[in-house]
C-alpha cells in the first residue's frame, strides 16, 4: 500500500505482518461485535473514557495535579521568606 505514489506507509506494513502472524487473535475483542457506547457519541469523549480507565493520565492533568500537590509548600516558603525580609528591615 502506498508504494504506488511512491512512498512506503511503514505503519501500515507493521499492521499487516502483525495481522498475518495471528496477533489480532489474542485481543479479548476479537470477533465480538462493538459495544454501543462506542458507536454511540463523540470519539473524543469515548477515548477520554477508555484512557481514564486503563489509568492514562493526559500530560495537562499530570502537570496540574502535581501543582496542587506543591502548592501549599509553595505558599509556606513564600510566607517563610517574607517574614524573613521583615526582619532584615
């Protein structure tokens, strides 16, 4: 595929060795029909849902729950230090 417009779609090939050696066969999936919810709604929201329950956390959310995480330490040091600026007044 895609060696006729003179390129090589190498994820392409990749998918097709992997489907002659059988490994489509080992997904739980295999051969059963789609479930409703996944044709049902918008895509993005259905891999938000499927990403959010195999633990997959978007990189957004990782940053701003380490933030939340730091704050309060944040806040104590800015405290600490200006306390510490009072004093040399």
């Amino acid at each position: 595929m895609g060696k006729e417009h003179g390129y090589v779609n190498w994820m392409d090939q990749i998918f097709k060795e992997y489907e002659r050696e059988g490994g489509l066969k080992n997904n739980p999936g295999f051969g059963k029909p789609l479930p409703e919810s996944a044709l049902s709604g918008n895509i993005y929201d259905n891999f938000l849902t499927k990403a959010k329950d195999a633990g997959f956390l978007p990189l957004w959310i990782k940053w701003q729950k380490e933030i939340r995480e730091e704050l309060p330490e944040l806040v104590r040091l800015k405290k600490m230090n200006g306390t510490e600026s009072e004093l040399m007044k």
